[in-house]
C-alpha cells in the first residue's frame, strides 16, 4: 500500500516545496481513496491553507490528529486553519499550546499569529498597545536647504550665501519616540479608539541644533466594524517645536473606509480636513546664531483637505509579500490672504513589504508628489510648481518577540522651478524598538 500512495504523495510533496500549493491541491482532489492517510492528509491540508480553502484544510488536519494526536505540524497548521476562518478563540488555544516548546521559526510564526489574532480581538475586547524607540543616524541637509550661490527662478541677484540658514546643512542626529494606542469595544461592531505620543530629534553641532525639533499628539475616534468592512471616524491633534519654540498646531477630522474583500486584497479610501496654524517664532538669518529675525511663519495659516485611496494585495509565497499602491489628491488654501502659498496636490506611492527569513522584515517604498501653487512667487518669478520624489527602504530584525533594530534610509528630492525649494536630503538611522505590552 505504501508504494501505491507513494507516486501522488511524493509529487504533491514536491509540488508544494517548490511553492506550487495550488497544483499541490489540485492533484490531491484527483485522489479522493487517499484520504485518511497521514502524509497525504498533512500535504493535502497544508496545499488547501496556502490556496486560500480554510475549511479543506481544516477537515484534512482534524483526520490526520485523530491518528497523531501528538503531531506538532499538523496541530500548528489546525490552528492556522482556525485564524484563517476567523475562529480566533480556538486558534488562540491552539497556538498558546504549542507556544510552551517551540523553538525558533516555529516560535517566531506563533507569535506572529498570536499578535494577528489579538489585533482582530479588538473588535469584541479592550486592547491597548505600546512602543518606546531610540535611534541614532546621520542627515545630510538638516534644513532642506540649498547650496550657496545664485537661485534660479528668482529676480537675477538673489544669491544664498555661505552661511546664510538658506545652505544647506549636515549633522549627525539623535532621536527618540514613545506611543501608545488602545481601542474599547461600546456595543457590537462599535468601539473607540485613542492614543498618544511624543518624539523628539537632536542635532549635533551649534549651527544644527537650531533646527532640533520635538512633537507631540493624540488621535480619537470610533470605529465601525460590519463584517469585512471598517470605518473610522475621528481626530487627530499634534504641535510640532522647532528651536524648542511652537511652530505649528495642527488639527484634523477624518473618515476612513477598509474593506478586506477577500484573504488577499484589502481596499481603502480616506477623506480628512486639517486646519493649520503657524506661530511667528525667533529665528536666525545665519548658521552661526548671530542674526535673529522674526520668522514670520504665521502667514503660512491654512486648511487643508485631501483624498486618498489605496490598494493592498499579500501574496502566497514563503516570504509573506504584500505590495500597496495608493493615489493621494487635495488641496490647501491659505488664510492669511497670500494665494502664492495656496496650492493643488497630486501624489502616487508603491510600497512592497516581505518577511525572505524568520525574524527578518524587510520593506521599501516609493512616493512621488506634485504641487502646484496659485500665484506668482515674487514680483519677477513665477507660481511655484514643485515635485517631490521620496524613497523610503527599512530592514528590521527582531532580537526577540518584543525588541527589535532597524535600519531605515530615505531619500527625498524635490525639483522646482523656485530654486530656493529644490533640495536633496539623505538619511541614514539605526534604531531599536520596544513593542508593549
């Protein structure tokens, strides 16, 4: 008997190390008398799971530990088959079980499923979450300045001259951040939401140092879930410090709109209007701190209202890949009576993600950006008209379930016909993350 089952089994076992789960699946349903087989049953039900037929793969693994009771793999992928139908009170047994002697790969996939089924637990039970974060890195132009010498654009003569706080500037940065995040379910499908937090960014070196920053913010909401759909409406606050001076206070009320329409493909669109706020702040005209001005930033007081969309597709493969593209429009009026600082909007973003090995995270993004403005720069130039490309790419690594280092790099360049506002930035960080709870 073993060399009559051994043809099917040995190739669907092939099939599915080469990733071909649903060709894998497809021949096991050609062999209906092989049912109950231990190896069969195991393959069988592992191509049904990676092909997206939850319920196939289920009823192959309950067989299969009718007669191996003891068999980790085969109760590892029964309580997969439980998250994947949503029945995340016995995946949750299941996988706490096996959490007790797993090692490893193992032990690193468990906790990935544990924390999936803990964010869906939000929907019927309080949940809260946390991170505190520190990092260190190196930035090439601290300001988003310009090199010296003469500006395009502008009326010819005007030049930025080295040392002027227009020059563009380097320094080595240090940088921190705590979070927190929480949502409480008032009745069913209905919750609320909230959370808070802090950051904070240093530069070394006097001249850089002006430009230090420190943020702070809270968001609140209530969240609607009805089957494979979510909707979120709420507010978010933050004020942003340069020089340890306000800058800016920014407000904004949302809505926004997920739908998982299948185990793979989830969509989304989101509507917000913000309203911000400058404050006139000291300044400094020169690097060097010896030139204090009034900024004058308080003209820059605008709304802002934007559109956007998204896609999300994850893939069946090893590395776990999801690829997201998204589509941003809006539009931003001032209200201080300046229509040259009033501007349409327009950006598109791709963004991959993928996990090529356990405890490794790897992703990388791309945005583009267009703006343009309503009305001439100054007497002589032109409306502004601006296009920024950012690069975003991040490897993480995690030491344990709760602390990890990551490597970040992101690149900005921004083309515009005002040369005072066409700039590159690169920045290099390495920092280390702590999840609570």
């Amino acid at each position: 008997m073993a060399s009559a089952w051994g043809g099917p089994v040995d190739e669907m076992r092939t099939l599915v190390e080469q990733g071909r789960d649903a060709d894998a699946w497809a021949l096991g349903q050609r062999h209906p008398e092989l049912l109950g087989e231990p190896a069969f049953d195991y393959l069988y039900g592992v191509a049904a799971l990676n092909s997206g037929a939850a319920s196939e793969g289920l009823l192959a693994m309950e067989r299969l530990l009718m007669r191996q009771g003891g068999n980790r793999r085969a109760r590892f992928q029964l309580a997969r088959a439980y998250a994947m139908l949503g029945e995340d009170a016995r995946a949750r047994i299941e996988f706490e079980a096996l959490a007790d002697g797993a090692r490893g790969e193992e032990a690193e996939r468990i906790a990935q499923f544990l924390e999936s089924i803990r964010a869906r637990e939000a929907r019927y039970k309080p949940v809260w979450s946390g991170f505190v974060e520190l990092g260190a890195g190196h930035d090439t132009n601290v300001n988003s300045g310009v090199l010296a010498g003469p500006v395009a654009g502008l009326p010819e003569g005007y030049v930025v001259s080295t040392g002027q706080a227009a020059e563009k500037l380097a320094a080595s940065v240090a940088q921190a951040a705590v979070g927190v995040q929480g949502s409480y379910p008032v009745a069913p499908g209905v919750a609320v939401y909230g959370g808070a937090g802090l950051s904070g960014r240093r530069h070394a070196g006097s001249a850089a140092s002006v430009f230090d920053a420190s943020q702070a913010g809270a968001q609140g909401g209530i969240a609607v879930i009805s089957g494979r759909q979510t909707l979120r409406f709420g507010t978010e606050f933050s004020n942003l410090w340069i020089d340890r001076q306000k800058y800016l206070s920014l407000g904004t009320v949302l809505a926004d709109w997920q739908w998982q329409a299948n185990p793979f493909d989830r969509l989304g669109a989101a509507l917000q209007w913000s309203r911000l706020n400058y404050r006139d702040t000291l300044v400094y005209a020169d690097l060097g701190r010896t030139s204090p001005i009034n900024s004058g930033a308080d003209v820059r007081d605008s709304q802002l209202t934007q559109l956007s969309a998204s896609w999300t597709r994850s893939f069946l493969h090893a590395w776990s890949p999801a690829l997201t593209l998204g589509v941003q429009l809006g539009q931003e009026r001032n209200r201080s009576e300046r229509p040259d600082l009033s501007r349409r909007l327009g950006g598109l973003r791709v963004a991959v993600q993928a996990q090529p090995a356990p405890k490794w995270t790897v992703n990388a993004a791309l945005g583009v950006q267009g703006s343009r403005f309503d009305e001439v720069f100054t007497t002589g130039s032109e409306a502004r008209r601006d296009t920024l490309r950012v690069l975003d790419i991040g490897v993480a690594y995690a030491l344990t379930p709760k602390l990890s280092v990551r490597g970040e790099y992101q690149r900005f360049d921004q083309r515009s016909n005002i040369g005072l506002y066409a700039f590159t930035r690169d920045l290099l960080f390495i920092k280390l993350r702590y999840d609570l709870p």
